[in-house]
C-alpha cells in the first residue's frame, strides 16, 4: 500500500518536472533568443497560469536573470526596483509576507532577481534567489551540470508551509549538447524555478487514495540520515506496522522517504488465522492424497513391471515351446523319412496281395503322421512369429483344381457333390503366397468333406469383394443365388449346388471391415472373398465361439465322431491375418456351415505365369469357339459347368430340361455347320431312360442335319454324375445313350483329356508328345550322399539307384570334403545339415572355398585346365537335407551366399517328391525355364511332373552340372537356396 503511494506521487513529481524542464527551454528561446523579446510578465504569466494544469504539484514558477554586480545599478535602473534580499532578519514577517519589508540584495559577484513569475508567486518578483541559505549553492550546481536540482526542505514565503524549489538553468541557445561544466557557467542567461508545497501536494494525493483515515503518511528529507526533515505528516504511536518507501524527485544529491503505518494496532487477525488453518488442512489433505496417489502410482508401475516380466518370460516360454516343437519335429521326421523310405522301397520290391495291403496301409500311416507334423510346426512357426508369406505369380484357378483333384476321390465315395468357381471379374493371374492360399482352402474343404456325411454339396466360389459391395443387379448368378435375392422352393427344393438347404452365405462376412469400408484399394491391390459352403452336420451353438481357439474341436470328448487334430482352422485364421484379410463363419446344426475369408493379393500379368501346358496348347486351341448346351434344372451347377466351359473358350448355353434340350436341338437343327453344337453335358440329376430316349433321337436327327462333310459325329454327349456305379456307367455307353461320363468334380485337366479323347476320334491325336522319364533323368549320373544316419543313407541310396544313378555315400562333412575336391567326378552332391564334427554348412563353405582357388587359379592360367579334368569352371550342385523348420537354418543359409530364394513344393511328402523337387529346383537355376515346371499346376496324368522334370534336366543338363546352385531342402515340403551360383 505505501509502495503504491510513494510511486504515485513520484511519477507525478517526475512528470511535473518535464514540464519545467521544458518551461526553461522556452524562456531560452523566445527571450534570449529574440531581440527584442518575446516575453515579459504580463505574458509569462498568462501562459504559466493556463499551463498549470501540466504542472500540477507545483505551486508556482518564476524566472531570474543573471546579473552581474557591474550589471546592476543598470538592471535596477531598467525595471525600476531594487534587487531585494531574499530573507528578512525577523523571520516573522515571513508568515506575512511583503516585499517592500525586504532588504536589499548585499553586494557580491552576481545576482539572479526574479523578472517572470506566476500570478501565484508573483511577490517575489525582485527577490534575489541567490541570497538564500541554500539556494546560492542549488543554483550553482544547477548551471553546471545543466540538470535540475532540489533544495533542502525549508518554510515558503507566504504560506510558511515546508516546500523545495526545483532549479533549472537557463541557458544560450548557442550552447552545443556536448558542453563542458565550465561551457555551461559562461553560457548561462538565467535560471527557472518551481516551488512545491510537499504538504499540499501529499494531502491532494493522499485524498485520492482510500483508507487516508487508517494509514498515516510521512514523507521525510533523509539526505542527512542522522537527521531527518520531515517534510509531511505528524508524529503518531508506534504500532508496529511500518513499511517505508524509497521517493526519487530526479536529484541524485536529495534523498527522500516515504513513511507508512495504521493509525492503531490491527485486531488479532482471526480471519487469517482460520484462513491459514484452512489453507494448511487442505494443504495436509491435498499432500495425503497426492502421497496416496504417487503410492498408487509407485504400485501400478512395480505391478507393470511385474506383468512385463512375466510376459517376457511367457514369451520366452513360448518361445521355447515353438522351437521345442520344430526341434522334436524334426527329429520325428528323421527316422520317418526312413520309415517312409523302406516302405517304398519294400512296395517296388514283388510282394502278394496281403503283403503289398499292409505296406500301402503302413505307408499311407506315415504320411498322415508326416501331415500332423506339418500341422503342429506351422503353429508353432505362427506362435513363434517365424511364418512368413512368398510373393509369387500363379493362376489361382490352377490352385482351386489342385483341392478339387485333392479330395475328388473321397467326395466321390460319400457321394458328395464338390464343385468350384472363379468369378470372371478375378484376374487369371495374381501375385501372393498360393501355398498358403492353397492350404487354408484345403483346411476349409477337409473339415466340409469331414462334416458332411452321405447327400449334398461342397462349394467353394471365388469373387472380388468389391462385387459384394455394389448392388444386386451388377452381381453375377451365383453371387445372387447365394444371397438368396433369387429363390425357388417348389417341390421343397432349393436354388443350390445340390438342391439342399444352406446357411445365409452372407452372415459369414457381414462383420468384415473390409466390405463395409469406403477406403480405396490401390490401383494394383484387389481383395479376394473365398467362400465354402457345405450341407453338413453344422457346428453346435456351444461350441461356435472357440473354432478357432487351437487343439479345440467342436467335439472335444475322446469318443468323438470325427477325427482330426483341431489346429487347421487355428493355423487358417492365422494365415487369413497374415495375409492382411478377415475369416468368418455361419452354421446351424442340421444344416450346414459356410466359412469366408479375404484375403490381399496383387494383380499380375499374364505374361508373368505361363497359365498352360504347352503340350496341351494344341488342343485348348481346338476347342475355342466351340458349343455346348448344358441341362441342368440348377442354376448355381449350370453356372459352375458354365465356368469350366469358359475356361476352355466354349460357349455354353443352359437348358433346364431334357424336353426343353429337344426343343432347343429342334430349332437349331437347320443351323450352319459352325454353329453346330459340339457337345451336350446332362446333369444325373436330370437323366430318366424315358426321357434319355427321346432326347437321344433328337440328338441323331440334329447329328443328321449338321454332319454333312463332318466326320465329327457333333454333337457328343456327355453325362455329368457326383457318383455312378460300374454297371450303370458301362449300360449307358454301351447302349450308345452318351458317348462318356464325366465324374465331378469338374477340373480343367479332366475336362481337356475327355473332351479330347471323345472330339477328335478318328483323327490323329492333337498331342502325342513322347515325354522322358525320370530313369533318363539321372541314369549314370555319379552322386555323393552325405548323412551322418545310416538309415537316411539307405533310404537316399535306394530312392536315387532306383532311377539308375550311381551312387556313394559317406558318413561325415570331413570326407565330403575329401571327395568334392577338384577333379572329381560327381554330378551332385545331397548334403546333410547336422553331423558331427563337421554339419553340412561348414562342409559345404569348405566346398566352395576350395573351388574358388581352383577356378581362380584356371582363370589366371597359374594351373592348366587339364590338371582339373578340362573344367573350366568347377560349382558342384549340392542339395542340403534337413527335416528342420526353424526360422534359424534360414538364416544361416542365408549368410552362405547373398542370393536366396524358397520355394514351396506341393503334397510331395514322399523321398522321390523330395528328390523330384529338388533338380527340379537345380534345373531351373541351371537355366531352365521353371514357369513351365509349376509343381501347383493340374496333373493330366499321374507322371505328368516327374516327366516334365525329366525333360527340364534333359535339355540343361551340362548347365546343371557345371554351372548348377545348391538347395536348401526342408522337412519334404519346403527348397531353399543354400549357395547359389554366380552364373
């Protein structure tokens, strides 16, 4: 509070003082700098009286001039009065105040009477301001330092109240800012002065301020701090509450103070006290609960701390449950891979009937048991993080024929109806992992076929789920047929493959995010929706929310029904969120179940997948442009026919009657020969005797009609049956009824070799193309085995001398090591990875250490060629053998060499799949064309891939010798480059 007031009444002072400051300059200007002058009293103090408002703590102002003693009987003369002395000897005539009491000046060296005053204090016009106690000196200093300066407090004339007078010399208008002090004293004409009643002036600011009545104000000259002037204010009782305040008035030779204090003492401050009691029990309050919070916190992090360490330490455990899976795997898989072994060989050995039963039986055991294996590591490499997905080109279509000739015997045996379809708006070729792709859509239909017992259907269709999106009349018929938008119950059938019921398709994918998004795929980017349905047994409502929970069945009793480890789903889910997609499903028991899936996969070019058999080329040519009339009274099978017939460029029109088919022969009995049918395709479900018999003369008369110059005999009938006896089948060729019965399910493959077989009888065979065997593949061929088992050596010995090759075999990398150094005469080498004292890996860098000095030594001529058997460049192809999975041999494999590739083999768990992949493999990185080798490509006949394999070898064999890569060999199922060659 006194701070407030002390800079209240110092910033007014402070700007009081400007004004004189500049009421000096004027005076300098416009009377010294004039002749003659501008100014006189009459004017000075007109303009000092309404200027007075700038100044509002003074009193009043006046200027003296300076006079000189030889000046001053002139000067006097001049104004007509003498220059009075400022103080009187009886001071009590200061109270009233007159100038003629005054006395004259005494005489001395100068002189400064006052000639310009305001009205205020106009008396003391005459008075010599330097005849002052004080003022002579305030004077003096004023001139020489050119700034103002204070007096001490002393009592003004008149009003005998304590005031000061501020000082300010006046100076030439000639004088330069930069002047020295003894420049200033000759260049001064005069000097102005203000006078201010302190105690006017503190009573006018004290009454602008509240509480004046409690506050005492003192303001004190402390310029003598043994003695002070008080200036303003009385003396009152000490109560103990002073606060002073330090004043600045410009001079810094005057000191000055500011005293404040309550005129009483304060009552006992209860309201503070309770506020200061309160303050500190919410303090205490607000510290426990902080205390209690940072306790909280301290918890929570050590809980956190807690949990993360269990959680490394689960993950740890997890860990060390994978690799302890993939470690067991792999040691199942050794002494099964000799199990298998013996067991193919003892089936090629002369065995009766039982014999030959019991190691087909023991044989098929295995792969079942080698099929589980597979199983349990994927889910342990999906657990471990270790799975990862290829990015390759391949014909989907392809793939979905590979399930189709998968379980087309046992659909067949239970007489269950397996059909597929593509969407013709999916790219013949994508880009993604179709081994993964492949085995989740083999899950989906062994668990339908597993479900589904004696009658209806499994059906897998394929569609870009942007079809799904758009509006119903964009969807194609088998997209509307099973949204149930189109729908026929008469006669208690229904619209589908079998003519069952089915579950709604689209509740299994209904919670995608992916089909209720708006985002844009990129360009390049297409989203698949997979979808199997089937008419089984369906999944009870109890257990439909563990599925996809791992080892968990729908039936988890040991006396269940169905077989079957309960990992496929799991390791499917998996693989679906591997491949950026969602899964989903709808069942209800009685029945039947549909599962969905999407998955991201990206377009490719036709140019990057060679989609054909080349030796098939031909006869796919022949039938472009082809008829067929399809009879089929459903329309989801007519459209599945309908697929297939495209695939093969024939263009298929649908009748859904025998009676309508004679109809449809009738009217186009007259066509032209190049729009004659080809083939007609009936559906068993449609077939009676009666009707076939009337049909089957339409057929003879349209034969009549379109046969001229044809010796084709069009059209060819062909019957279409989920399963047909030996008897039924024989009767109907025989009675010339249809010339073949195709079995479903329908695939590219069985469709070209019966179509081909019934449409070019009595003309030379389209494709006749002598194929070689895998005997000529290696036939002669020198190969090294080298595996620390013995068994495995057998097993390898036997697989490889069974196809004509020469084969040693050693037991260690050392002398491996011995027999692969140049020159020698081997072809090949089978690498095992672990051994003792030396694994394959350190064996096969000791190899290629070797060969490097060699060739480097033929190519700077240091060595003759001849000394190294006329080779010029020694790479023995070596093809490592492992039943390990583990992510680690990878990347070990990987630092043998920086070019590393995998590749995936299909359904080869036999050693001569092993062995038939593997230089299929070195083949192609000999230079063959591996695109025209696609292991997932339909087989046409059972030696389809060892004969194309054989052909491979055959043509680039010298490459493959000399020029061949090593294999990275994995558990049957997976190659893996291992040392590549530069070339």
């Amino acid at each position: 509070m006194c701070d407030e007031r002390a800079r209240m009444l110092q910033d007014q002072f402070n700007v009081s003082l400007n004004h004189v400051h500049a009421l000096a300059i004027l005076v300098s200007t416009f009377h010294h700098g004039k002749h003659p002058s501008a100014i006189d009293q009459k004017t000075f103090g007109e303009y000092t009286e309404r200027t007075a408002f700038e100044r509002p703590l003074t009193s009043g102002v006046a200027y003296a001039l300076k006079v000189t003693h030889a000046e001053r009987e002139q000067f006097e003369r001049e104004h007509g009065w003498t220059i009075k002395k400022m103080e009187t000897d009886d001071q009590t005539l200061v109270q009233d105040f007159l100038p003629e009491s005054l006395d004259p000046a005494p005489i001395q060296d100068e002189y400064a009477p006052v000639i310009f005053s305001q009205e205020t204090v106009s008396h003391i016009v005459s008075i010599d301001m330097m005849s002052g106690k004080d003022d002579r000196e305030n004077i003096l200093r004023a001139r020489s330092t050119g700034k103002g300066v204070l007096t001490s407090p002393f009592k003004l004339l008149k009003s005998n109240h304590l005031g000061v007078v501020l000082t300010f010399a006046v100076y030439n208008i000639d004088l330069p800012p930069d002047a020295t002090s003894e420049e200033r004293i000759q260049a001064t004409v005069g000097y102005l002065g203000a006078s201010y009643d302190v105690p006017s002036l503190v009573e006018k600011l004290l009454h602008q301020l509240a509480s004046k009545q409690t506050i005492v104000v003192n303001v004190y000259d402390t310029t003598n701090a043994s003695y002070l002037i008080n200036m303003y204010g009385t003396d009152v009782v000490d109560t103990g509450l002073l606060h002073i305040s330090g004043l600045d008035f410009g001079d810094p030779q005057r000191k000055h103070e500011m005293h404040c204090r309550f005129k009483h003492k304060p009552p006992f401050p209860w309201t503070a006290v309770s506020a200061s009691v309160g303050v500190l029990v919410i303090t205490l309050l607000v510290g426990h609960i902080f205390h209690a919070a940072i306790s909280r916190i301290a918890k929570v992090e050590a809980d956190f701390c807690e949990m993360m360490e269990l959680k490394v330490r689960a993950e740890a455990a997890d860990v060390a449950k994978s690799q302890f899976l993939a470690t067991v795997s792999h040691e199942i898989r050794t002494p099964m891979n000799g199990v298998l072994g013996m067991l193919q060989m003892l089936m090629d050995t002369n065995l009766d009937a039982n014999q030959q039963d019991y190691a087909v039986t023991a044989h098929a055991s295995g792969r079942d048991l080698i099929s589980l294996i597979n199983e349990v590591l994927d889910q342990a490499k999906i657990e471990s993080g270790r799975l990862e997905l290829e990015t390759l080109p391949f014909d989907l279509r392809s793939v979905l024929d590979n399930v189709l000739s998968l379980f087309s015997g046992k659909t067949n045996e239970k007489g269950i109806e397996l059909a597929v379809y593509v969407s013709n708006l999916v790219p013949e070729v994508v880009i993604g992992d179709p081994g993964r792709l492949r085995q989740i859509i083999t899950n989906l239909v062994g668990n339908c076929i597993k479900f589904t017992h004696d009658k209806g259907h499994i059906f897998v269709s394929v569609h870009l789920a942007d079809e799904v999106r758009g509006p119903p009349d964009l969807m194609d018929e088998v997209l509307r047929q099973g949204l149930n938008l189109v729908g026929d119950h008469s006669n208690k059938t229904y619209n589908t493959l079998s003519g069952f019921p089915v579950v709604d398709r689209w509740k299994s994918w209904e919670r995608f995010k992916t089909l209720s998004s708006t985002t844009v795929e990129e360009p390049d980017m297409i989203k698949l929706l997979v979808t199997v349905e089937d008419t089984g047994v369906g999944i009870p409502l109890d257990a439909q929310s563990r599925i996809f929970t791992p080892f968990m069945q729908a039936d988890s009793s040991t006396s269940r029904t169905y077989g079957g480890t309960g990992i496929g789903l799991s390791i499917s889910k998996r693989l679906v969120d591997l491949m950026c997609g969602e899964i989903g499903f709808v069942s209800e028991p009685g029945i039947g179940s549909t599962f969905s899936f999407t998955g991201s996969f990206e377009r490719g070019n036709t140019s990057s997948l060679d989609t054909k058999w080349p030796q098939y080329e031909p006869a796919v040519s022949e039938f472009q442009g082809l008829r067929a009339l399809v009879i089929d009274k459903r329309i989801t099978r007519t459209e599945v026919t309908r697929y297939h017939m495209q695939r093969l460029g024939i263009t298929a029109d649908i009748a859904s009657n025998l009676e309508s088919a004679c109809s449809y022969l009738s009217s186009t009995s007259k066509t032209s020969l190049s729009t004659c049918l080809a083939m007609v395709l009936i559906d068993k479900d449609v077939w009676d005797k009666e009707t076939g018999l009337t049909f089957h003369q339409s057929v003879k008369e349209h034969r009549q009609n379109c046969s001229v110059g044809s010796p084709l005999n069009f059209p060819k009938i062909f019957l279409l049956a989920t399963s047909i006896s030996a008897t039924e089948r024989n009767e109907l060729k025989s009675s010339g009824l249809v010339d073949n019965v195709l079995m479903k399910p329908l695939r590219l493959s069985v469709l070209i070799a019966c179509f081909q077989e019934a449409l070019v009888s009595g003309k030379k065979r389209l494709v006749n193309i002598k194929k070689p065997t895998l005997g000529k593949l290696l036939q002669g061929r020198k190969i090294l085995v080298v595996d620390d088992n013995a068994v495995n050596r057998r097993v390898a010995e036997g697989a490889l001398k069974k196809y004509g090759a020469i084969v040693t075999c050693v037991d260690s990398g050392k002398t491996a090591l011995d027999m692969l150094k140049p020159p020698h005469n081997f072809d090949a080498c089978f690498m095992d990875l672990q051994m003792p004292e030396m694994d394959g890996f350190e064996a096969t860098r000791r190899i290629r250490c070797m060969e490097n000095e060699v060739n480097e030594k033929i190519a700077s001529g240091e060595a003759p060629i001849e000394m190294f058997g006329n080779v010029e460049y020694w790479h023995t192809p070596i093809l490592a053998m492992t039943a390990d999975v583990i992510q680690a041999s990878n990347e070990e494999c990987k630092k043998l060499d920086a070019d590393y590739e995998q590749w995936c083999i299909a359904d080869e768990q036999t050693p001569d799949g092993e062995l038939q992949a593997a230089i299929d493999w070195a083949c192609g990185a000999g230079g063959a064309d591996c695109s025209k080798i696609q292991m997932n490509q339909p087989c046409f006949s059972p030696n389809t891939l060892k004969d194309h394999a054989s052909y491979a070898f055959n043509n680039y064999y010298q490459k493959f010798k000399h020029k061949g890569a090593s294999c990275y060999f994995k558990g049957a199922a997976m190659i893996t480059e291992l040392d590549p060659s530069k070339h």
